[in-house]
C-alpha cells in the first residue's frame, strides 16, 4: 500500500490553520484573542471542529503549534510571531490552578484528561522552545502540583503505598481527587507518570521518579484496560524508557 506523507499533511495544515487570509465558510480557521487572561499579550483562538465557533482549547491550539515544530516549522518565529510564546497563555494564573489547562480561564475537577493533555502538550513545547517564556518555572511548578496530587491520592514511600488514579479528575482548588458517578480515567496514571518522570530526567529530585514509579506500578497491577483517551500511550512510552534508563 502507499503510505500518506504525514510530515507533508502536517506541514499543509500548519499552512492552512494558521493563515488569516483564507476565505471561504468557516474560514478562516484562525483569530486573533484579544482577552490578554493570565498574561498581557495577544493570543490565538481556532474552531474546535470546523463550523464551529472560534474557541481556546489547548488540545486543538497548543497541538496545533506542537504538531508544526514537529515536522520543522519554527513557530516561535513564523509569519512574524511568537505562537510559542502565545501559548503561554493557557497557564492558568487567573483561576489559581498554576496548571496548563484546556481553556485559558479554566478550573480543575472535571475530566483528567482535559487537566492533563494540556500539560503534556506544554512539557513538549518546552523541551523544544526552553527558553520562552517562564517554560522552566512552570515546567517546575506542574511537576509539583500533579506529585502533591499523587500524595492526596494515597502515595506514600514510607510506608510504601500506589495512589489510586480510579477517579474522574483531580480539583487542585480543594485539593481533592473527584469521582463524578458516571466513569473514572484511570489513564491519567499514565500521563502523571509520564511528566514527573520527564521532570526527574531535568532536575533528577527524587520525588518525581517516586512519583513516576507510582504511577506504573498502579497501570502495571490492575487487572483491567485504563483506556479512556489518548493518555495511556504516554505510560507505555515512560515504562519503556524507565526500564531502558
């Protein structure tokens, strides 16, 4: 069979997302935001899915500039801007949470994986573009916030205890884990691990690679698919590289 060019498909959304003058329904499929929440600057919005109004999900946006550094666009300076640095905005200062969260005036406590994709979207930023912003001290703070969240959740490394991630989401403004009735995304395990194992490998405090370490062991022994979304990759990604490493 014939393989799609999937750098190529990349590089042509970049292209089409990203250009103000597009014309056409639904077009363009970028704005600029005006609101200047959680830093003084502008930034960008863009449809969720075509046809919708425009909106400030991370998953869509901050991917967005992810997916373009990835097959080579250098969007700290593209078309004349910072999209790297605009994406600071989705740091929520605002609401207290210190967290990249998928809207840029978001709380936490309502689905783990809308709390946690955001963050890994950033950590991925920040290895590529280290110096924007205050990627460093943010790339800290969230490592602390989702290690604390692991203690809530019944870590301990003396005596030695897993936390249990069988919850919905984590409300960092209670400092709470939360189950809603309805379903849990264990798989959050997986991305915690994942970036507190990446902030081990960047400043090599213990904690983090505990945390790390939790987080597996947890995925490793329960006796059902976590799957909820797209987090669970991110913990096979870590169990190899920790037993590599």
């Amino acid at each position: 069979f014939i393989m799609r060019d999937w750098k190529k498909v990349a590089q042509d959304y970049d292209a089409f997302a990203f250009d103000f003058d597009k014309t056409g329904e639904y077009l363009p499929l970028i704005a600029w935001d005006t609101g200047h929440l959680n830093f003084d600057r502008d930034t960008f919005s863009m449809p969720s899915y075509v046809g919708r109004d425009y909106a400030d999900e991370a998953i869509n946006c901050i991917a967005a500039v992810v997916s373009a550094t990835l097959v080579g666009i250098d969007k700290s300076n593209h078309s004349g801007c910072n999209w790297v640095l605009m994406c600071e905005n989705w740091y929520n200062i605002e609401t207290g949470q210190y967290l990249y969260l998928n809207n840029r005036y978001a709380f936490t406590g309502g689905s783990f994986w809308y709390e946690l994709l955001p963050n890994l979207l950033f950590y991925e930023l920040a290895y590529y573009y280290p110096n924007t912003g205050n990627f460093q001290n943010e790339m800290h703070a969230v490592a602390n916030r989702w290690y604390n969240a692991c203690i809530v959740m019944g870590g301990s490394d003396d005596p030695w205890a897993i936390p249990d991630f069988y919850y919905t989401a984590f409300d960092f403004s209670s400092m709470r884990p939360v189950y809603n009735g309805e379903w849990a995304e264990p798989d959050a395990a997986a991305a915690i691990g994942w970036l507190e194992y990446v902030a081990w490998l960047k400043w090599g405090a213990p904690e983090y690679l505990t945390a790390a370490d939790w987080c597996l062991q947890y995925l490793d022994k329960i006796p059902f698919n976590p799957l909820y979304e797209i987090l669970l990759p991110y913990g096979a990604y870590a169990a190899a590289r920790m037993n590599a490493e």
